[in-house]
C-alpha cells in the first residue's frame, strides 16, 4: 500500500465501538452527571439536599454540569480519532458541498418555471 492511500483507508477496528463507550462525568453542588460522546445524558444523581433547591436553579446547574461534561467527552473523540482529524474545526474539506465561490465569480441568477 502506498503511503497516500493510508490516509483513505478505514480507521481499525473498533473506533465505533471505542467511541459509543465514551463517557464523561462532572459534578457539584450536590448533583453529578454523566454524558455521551454526543453530549446525552446517561446518568444524573442527586445529593438529597441538591433537591431543595428551586427548578429553575436544579436545571441550571444541571445545564452547566453536562456542558462540561459533553466538552471533556468530546475531547476525548478527538484524543482517540487523532490524525484522522482536521487540527482546527471547519478545516476539513467536505466533498458533499461544492467550493465556496469567491465574491469575483458571483453571478446573478434567474430560475424560471416554464410551461
């Protein structure tokens, strides 16, 4: 194999599998969440005096705890995906959109139905 063609080449076995196990945890203030790769919650416990507080105040602390947690376990994708991704979000190219065109190549445009 080329060296070129490593970079096309499917990632090992078990990236899938490596990535639908991440989990990340964080907690305070008497409640401790846990998320998902994709930021979901998949356990949330409460310290039995977190519960006085008031909703509005449980949810926000809830909100704030798993924002964290969903940024930790998105840093734990990336540690495992490596070089298959880009250093900086958005530098990847995407073959399913066209280039963006340049403000020099701008045409103006007219869809007409005809019957």
């Amino acid at each position: 194999m080329e060296p070129a063609d490593d970079a096309f080449a499917a990632p090992e076995p078990g990236y899938g599998a490596r990535l639908a196990a991440i989990r990340a945890a964080a907690a305070a203030d008497g409640v401790a969440v846990v998320v998902d790769l994709h930021g979901a919650l998949v356990d949330l416990r409460f310290d039995r005096w977190a519960l006085n507080r008031s909703p509005g105040e449980l949810a926000g602390v809830i909100r704030r705890l798993a924002a964290e947690a969903g940024a930790d376990a998105l840093r734990q994708g990336r540690e495992l995906l490596g070089d298959l991704l880009p250093d900086e979000p958005g530098t990847a190219a995407r073959p399913d959109r066209p280039p963006e065109p340049d403000d020099d190549s701008l045409v103006p445009a007219t869809w007409a139905t005809w019957s």
